[in-house]
C-alpha cells in the first residue's frame, strides 16, 4: 500500500502548489505579508476618536456646569439662553460617545443615565417635589440626562417667563443643578478610566473571543446603529415598531428645534468611526473599513460609502423638529429609516460576516 | 451473485469491535448528556424560548417544560446501560427515541452530528451489540465470540457515508476555487499560537485547507477499509478531527468520529481493550460462570437484512433529493439538511417582519427579540423554513392580540460566503397565506451568482 500512500501526499502536495501559485496571481492583495494589526485599530479607536470625544464631552459638561452655575445665582432670559446653548453644544458631542458602551460606561450603565428618552416627566416632577432623589437609581434612568435637561430647560412651563419664573422655586435650581453635576461626574468617571487604566487593557484585548474588546467594541457599534440611532431617533417616533406613529418619543422634545441636528450628529459620529477618522481633525487611521479592504472587501466598503451619503440626504430634508415631521409628512421620516436600515444590514450581516468575530450570544456548539 | 450474498451474510467475525463500539459510544454519549446540561443548554434552548422551531411532520414534538431535564436523565441514563449492555435492546431503543426526541424539539439545534447519532442508535437497535462483553451475558450466562460480519459492515457503512457524501458535498466551486468559508473563518482564528498570525490569513493555506478537506473526507473510508493503509488513516482522523476541533466550535463530534473510526481495526485491538477492562474489574467478573457459544443467532434475521437494505438505500438517496428542488441549494437549502453537508457555508441574514392590516394599509415592524433567542434570530434569518414557521407564529400572536386583517410580510437580506448581501424573501408576498411543505418555494427570491457544483 505504499503505493496509494505516495499517491495521496502526491496529491496533497500538487494541491498545495496550485494553491500557492494561484494565491501569486493576486498580487495587489494585502493578504501576503503578516496579518491584519487588529491592535492599530483599537489604538486608532482609543487615541484618536474615542478618549478626545470624552475629553470634549468633558470639557462641554464643565462649560455647561458653569453657566448651570450662572443661571441658577441669576435666572434671567440670557442665563437661560447661555445654558441651552452650553446644553445644546454638549448634547452633539455626547452623540461622539453613546456608542461607546464598553469598559467603565458599561460597567457604570453611563448611557442608561445620560440619554434615555422620552423622560418621565413625572419623575422628575415627583423629584423636585420630594427633593430627595438617588439619581443613579435606573427607576431615575428616564428623569436624568440630557432628556431630562431638555425638560427643565425647555418644556418646565409653558414658555420663557414662565420656565424662569419656575426657577424661583430652589426647588427646580436644585434639581437641574444635581442633574448636571452628576452628568459632568459620571463623564469624568469614564473618561479617567480611559486616561488610566481601561486604554491599556482595551488596546491590547484583540483575542477573537465573545469577551475581547475587539469583538465587543464591534458589536457594540453595530448594535448602537441598531437600536440607538435607527430605531431610537427615527424608527419610534416614526412608529414603525407600533400601530400608530409616536412623535412625543422623539430625542429633543421639548427643545423640539433639535432633534434632526442631534441625529445627522450622530450619523457623522457613526460613520466618521467606520472611516476611521480621528475625532475634530479627521486624520484618518485604523478602522473597520482599513480592516474589511484588508480582508479584500473593497465592494461593501464603497457600497456603505454611497449608503452613509444616502442616509446623510434622507436625514437633511427632514424638518429641523422630527416631531412636527412625524406629523406633517411622516413618510419622510419612514424613508429615512429605510435608508439607516440598510447600513444596519450592511453592517450586521456583511461586515460581521467578513470579520467572523465570536459572537456573544450564541452558546452552542456548531457543525 | 446470489451465491456470493449468501455467502457474505454467512460470514462470521469476531464480537469483540462491537462490544467495545458499543461501550465507548454509550459513555460518550452519557457524557455528551452531561455536558450540555452542565453548560446550562437545557435552559437556554429548550426551556427558557417561547417559541420552538419544528421540523415539517414534527410539529408535535415540543419541549416538555421541567419535564425536559428527565429526558435529559432518561437519555443519559440509557446511554449508561448501552454501555454496560444492561437491557441492551431495551437501554438503545429509549435512547434512540428519547436522543431523538430531543433533537426534533426544537430544529434552531440542528446538527448534523445530531443527525448521525439518531441514524446510528437506530441502526444499533437491530445489530447484537451486547452478544460479547456486557452485563446481558452475565444475566443469560451466556457470552458470544462471533457474529455476523455484515451487523459491524452496517456501522462501517454509515460512518463512510458520512465521510464520503461530505467529500462530495465540498465538491463546489466556492468551497474549491474560491475557498469559502475557509478563507472567512480561518483569519478570524488569529489569536492561535504559533499558526495564527502565520498560517491562518494566507491565501494558499485557505485553499490548501479546503482541498485537502475534500480529499480527505473522499477517501478516508477507503483508507480505514485496507489493513494496509488503516494506521495511517487513522493518524490522519486523529490530526483532522483535533485540528477541527482547535478551529472550530464543534463540541463532542470530532470525539465521536475518532472513537468511532476504531471499528475498522482488527478485532485483536479490541481484544486488547476488552482485557485491560476486565483487569481494572478483574475482581467481579472472574466469580460469574459463563457459557461461552460461538456463533451468535438472529432471531430475525430476514427481516432485519431487508430493512438494513431499505434503510441504506434511503441513506444513499435522500442526500441527493435537493437535485428535485429549483433554484441553489445554498442560497434555498431545501434540501440541505440531512445530506451530511458540514461547514459549508458562511451564510448570514437580517429579517423584519412587517404586521400589516390588509384592509388599512396600516403596519409596524417586529422585533424579533420579543419573540426569540439571540440563537433563535440568527438561525431564522437566513433559512426560509424558519422564516416561514416564525411568520405564521407572528401571524397568530397579533390575531390574538385582536389585530385585524393580518397580513405577515418580511424584508429579508442574505450574504452567503462573503458575497454582497442581497434580497432573500419576496417582501410582496404574505407569509401568512403561505404554508409550508415538501415543495419548492417561489417566494424565495433567486441568487444573484452561481455555484457550481454536486
């Protein structure tokens, strides 16, 4: 039989041949020296766009604490109009970070305290009326945050003379004092972890494993997309998860002016991640689509490219308030999920695919 | 030629590798039971979903709430007896019913290891597994030595045609000339020692890997059948299954087929084994007198050659079944299950479902986490059964909730082995007026490529 052995290693090694000799005929692939440096990417991610975005996000919540401070030893229409605006700058940056549930802001639930909405109004007026109130306690999540500034900025009472009129009361001070501390101590919480600690250990977490940062980092992305941007800004409001659209469940109610700027912010944070680019001077680096054109995927890298500006086109003509959108022309708002949900299955389906990363869920065996 | 049947059916060998067949499968399995209780997939797959997936004919096997953990403990437990050979028929018939069972609560799990193990405890049923070496001789007294060739020749026969017709199935031109999967699932194992940065992303390795995949699945039951190449095939099951083990996640069945491989060798192998057992239990058995026959008799056995040879015939045929249906047998898969068609896809899908009021017009979409598991959502979305069977349960549920007029659509993408996603379902067609059947499915929109291939 040694015969049929030499046959079969004869075999194995002309396979081996006709698949090296195949593999030279592409030379322009990337494939040939070592393997992707996932841990690039992760200190592109950490360096370059998320630890800024929580450094500006820091410093927005430091001005908006201080003219917090101003309003309060002085409530008058300008006071008022310096706080909003203070809100306003930090709630675009916060659209930088929301996507970043991982490491301390995961472990501390910062999304679920800083931007749950719609908010409970009655919560927070049942807080101010008690005055004593845990703030981190999740029954809180929907009476805290940047929705619950919206309120007690915007939506207190009827209009400007009233709301400062409310603001009399220390009541109110008080209350829209304690949320914006604890927004700015949260923030500061998460961002010194990421100064000392957590960069280290994120950068260096590039195993294929359910638990790596690498692989959560991605699916957190993914999910965010999902649920955070399609679904929460656009797809509830526009009730398409309910028999009837729900335009009071819009991001920015209130302030009603603002929910289409905070979510186009959101858009360019969620794409100028996937380009890679660095957060304010978008010098380009590391990212998902470095990897996937590693990984020879040049085609969904274009097609999400034309998908990201079609999406950006759906979203700018909606109206400045998605609240009157949903009731004006509500088809519009549906098409601009329509165009977010095909990123989502472009991300979900064909970049997960091309990374096979572990995914965190599925606990059995394979075939 | 008649002659020569006979003569073959004739034919005596010794016991001794199916005693020891029967032992090592009976601990596995009780361990396979062990373990997957021990990682808490009792609960997560069977007790804690709110729906099952059912296979067509099957609709009536449903978990059986708490009840599930004693069929668990019934399977478990006759696996023990299958290998003590206690009540052999009695001990392999409750665990090919009760495997069974489980295997066909909820088709989320489908395996096809699964598969293998419910084909091979019915073919065990019928063959003499406890005539040699088992607590059975002890009751009877009465031990065999021999018997008939063609009862180890059926077991041989089914592992080489899982082998074989996997070799077969990787004949395509993904899996050859593009080598997909392999190239999309052996990168992401980068963080291996040693071969991972080295190995894993280059494109010759991806295609040597493929290839050789094929011509070992191809040719590996030959090479087990002559004596000559037998040791080396063996060595070769030995490194395939364990390096297929490092790689993927593929629990207890790179186990299985390595014990199971041992049935090929001589019966002086398994003498061997059989001895250094009764050494470690010297003390116990050497008491028992018993009467030892050669030649071991069938009681039926006409009828069990006849319905081994439908059974094998069926084996043979049904794998290629899909050549009835339309369309590609990736991007549709009927047919794909129960073909021993292994690792060959990479396939991924998104589905949403959209409830519609047929008369209004009026819709919303579903979130599918309502309804089912993470795992339950990824095997859904790409397999049009699934989609089919969740959409009537959909259906139901909002007719429950006093919904009118219901109408179930779903917007539905694919992407099968690194291909650009594409359209799966007919988002026009309702669901709801679908039902489901052994005949082709229309509303699964056409694959926009070409595999060629068996």
């Amino acid at each position: 039989m040694f015969t049929l052995r030499k046959v079969f290693w004869s075999v194995f090694v002309i396979c081996c041949m006709v698949a090296c000799s195949s593999s030279d005929d592409n030379p322009g692939g990337g494939n040939n020296g070592d393997g992707y440096n996932r841990g690039a990417l992760l200190i592109n991610m950490a360096d370059n766009i998320i630890i800024p975005a929580f450094q500006d996000l820091d410093a927005k919540l430091e001005a908006l604490k201080s003219s917090k401070n101003t309003f309060i030893a002085a409530p008058n229409q300008v006071n008022l109009g310096e706080v909003r605006t203070a809100w306003l700058e930090a709630y675009k940056v916060w659209q930088y970070v929301e996507m970043f549930n991982i490491g301390k802001a995961e472990a501390i639930t910062y999304a679920f305290q800083m931007n749950v909405y719609p908010t409970s109004t009655q919560d927070i007026e049942a807080n101010v009326a008690s005055g004593s109130y845990d703030l981190e306690h999740p029954n809180n999540n929907d009476a805290v945050g940047f929705p619950a500034l919206d309120y007690m900025l915007f939506g207190v009472d009827v209009d400007d003379a009233a709301i400062l009129t409310k603001y009399a009361d220390a009541k109110y001070a008080t209350y829209l004092s304690d949320l914006v501390d604890q927004m700015k101590s949260l923030t500061s919480i998460v961002l010194s972890d990421w100064n000392t600690t957590y960069r280290d250990e994120f950068v260096n977490s590039t195993d294929n494993t359910a638990t790596s940062a690498l692989n959560k980092f991605t699916n957190d992305y993914v999910f965010y997309f999902e649920k955070g941007l399609r679904a929460n800004k656009i797809g509830i409001p526009a009730g398409n998860f309910s028999a009837t659209p729900l335009p009071e469940k819009v991001e920015g109610l209130y302030s009603d002016v603002y929910s289409k700027t905070l979510s186009l912010e959101a858009l360019k944070a969620a794409e100028q991640l996937f380009q890679g680019e660095a957060y304010l001077t978008n010098a380009k680096g590391e990212s998902f689509k470095t990897y996937l054109e590693f990984l020879k995927r040049e085609d969904l890298v274009s097609t999400l490219n034309t998908r990201f500006v079609e999406a950006d086109a759906k979203l700018q003509v909606l109206n400045d308030s998605f609240y009157d959108q949903v009731n004006t022309d509500n088809t519009k708002m549906t098409q601009a999920y329509d165009a977010l949900q095909k990123i989502v299955v472009l991300l979900k389906v064909d970049m997960l695919q091309a990374f096979n990363i572990s995914v965190d869920y599925v606990d059995a065996d394979g075939d | 030629m008649i002659s020569s049947i006979a003569t073959y059916l004739n034919r005596q060998t010794s016991a001794a590798p199916l005693a020891v067949f029967r032992m090592f499968f009976g601990i596995m399995m009780c361990y396979g039971m062990i373990r997957f209780a021990y990682h808490g997939w009792i609960d997560t797959l069977y007790i804690q979903p709110k729906f099952h997936f059912s296979y067509f004919g099957f609709e009536w096997v449903k978990p059986l709430g708490n009840y599930t953990y004693l069929l668990f403990i019934i399977c478990g437990l006759s696996s023990l007896m299958v290998a003590a050979g206690y009540k052999y028929r009695l001990a392999i018939i409750t665990f090919f019913l009760s495997f069974t069972y489980i295997e066909l609560m909820d088709k989320t799990t489908y395996l096809n290891h699964y598969y293998f193990i419910s084909l091979l405890s019915f073919v065990m049923i019928f063959l003499p597994a406890n005539a040699h070496f088992s607590i059975d001789n002890i009751k009877r007294g009465t031990s065999y030595e021999n018997i008939p060739n063609w009862t180890i020749d059926a077991v041989k026969l089914l592992l080489g045609i899982v082998y074989f017709y996997a070799g077969l199935a990787k004949i395509n031109s993904d899996w050859l000339f593009r080598a997909m999967p392999l190239k999309i699932w052996l990168p992401s194992k980068y963080d291996l020692p040693l071969i991972g940065n080295s190995l894993m992303h280059q494109d010759w390795f991806h295609f040597a890997m493929s290839w050789c995949g094929m011509l070992y699945d191809l040719a590996i039951p030959f090479l087990l059948l002559y004596k000559r190449t037998r040791l080396f095939a063996f060595v070769m099951v030995l490194f395939f299954h364990i390096f297929t083990r490092v790689l993927f996640p593929i629990g207890m069945f790179p186990f299985i087929m390595i014990v199971s491989t041992l049935i090929f060798f001589d019966s002086g192998l398994h003498k061997n084994i059989i001895n250094a057992i009764k050494k470690v239990l010297g003390s116990i058995t050497a008491k028992v007198g018993i009467h030892y026959k050669a030649y071991y008799t069938y009681k039926f056995r006409k009828p069990v050659i006849m319905l081994f040879t439908l059974f094998f015939t069926w084996q043979l045929l049904f794998p290629f079944r899909y050549v009835l249906y339309p369309g590609e047998l990736f991007w549709t898969e009927e047919g794909f299950r129960f073909s021993w068609r292994v690792m060959l896809m990479e396939k991924m899908g998104i589905a949403t479902f959209k409830i519609v009021d047929g008369e209004t017009g009026d819709y919303f979409y579903v979130e599918n986490s309502d309804f089912l598991t993470d795992f339950q959502e990824k095997q859904m979305s790409f397999q049009p059964d699934f989609i089919l069977e969740y959409a009537h349960y959909l259906g139901n549920h909002f007719k429950g909730q006093g919904h009118q007029n219901i109408q179930v659509y779903v917007e539905s993408f694919v992407a099968l082995n690194g291909r650009l996603s594409q359209p799966y379902i007919d988002d026009k067609v309702d669901l709801y007026q679908q039902k489901e059947s052994l005949k082709s499915k229309d509303w699964i929109l056409p694959f926009n490529d070409e595999i060629k291939g068996l």
